[in-house]
C-alpha cells in the first residue's frame, strides 16, 4: 500500500512538472499605420510610420496598394529599426487610396489617403 501511494504522489509530480514547462505561446506578430496627411494633392508625398511587434530588426516591411480585389506592392519599402518604420510615398492618381503594410505574412490594418 506504501509503495502504491508513493507512485501515485511521484506521478502526480512529474506532471505538473511537465505542465509548468510548457511555455506560454509568443504573440502572432503585428504592425500598425498612420499616414501623416488623409487629403494630399496630386503629386504630393505621404509619410508612413508604424510600430511593429514580433518582427525582427532589418526586416524589410513593404506598402501596399488595393487595386480592385487584390493588394499591389509599391516600390516604397523600409527596414525595421528597434520597433517602427518609416516609408514616403507619391500618389500619381486622383481618388481615395486604401493602402496597408506588409511584411511577409503580416499586414496592417488598412489606411485610406484621397489623391485631389
């Protein structure tokens, strides 16, 4: 009986030791954006800074542009530095732009600039 009880006791050790060990999973990763002007004139250029999360240093984050039902990369890109970025680019359309950032698998929400 001694022996059943200390088997059941060690058992019951072992996994919660188990349990404790797994670690909690890391944040999916993410980035944010803000254009420095919504109303721009044709021609003009827009800034766009954002913070990303669980993205590494360096990595090169990429804007996108909504052309109907599919997002298009713009020649405008950056490399993260610490935790944000800062990409400009000009707009040689008239109409509202709906835009985003991307970086591999991860994109921003979406910004809109209207082009006059």
């Amino acid at each position: 009986m001694r022996i059943a009880t200390v088997a059941v006791a060690s058992a019951a050790l072992v996994a919660a030791g188990a349990t404790a060990a797994v670690a909690a999973p890391a944040p999916a990763p993410s980035i944010t954006v803000k254009a420095s002007a919504t109303t721009v004139r044709l021609g003009d250029a827009v800034t766009f800074t954002g913070k990303v999360d669980g993205i590494k240093e360096g990595s090169k984050v990429t804007l996108q542009v909504k052309d109907g039902r599919k997002w298009v990369s713009l020649p405008a890109t950056a490399k993260v530095a610490k935790t944000s970025y800062k990409l400009t680019d000009k707009f040689d359309k008239k109409g509202v732009e709906v835009l985003r950032v991307k970086d591999g698998g991860t994109v921003s929400k979406n910004v809109s600039v209207t082009v006059r």
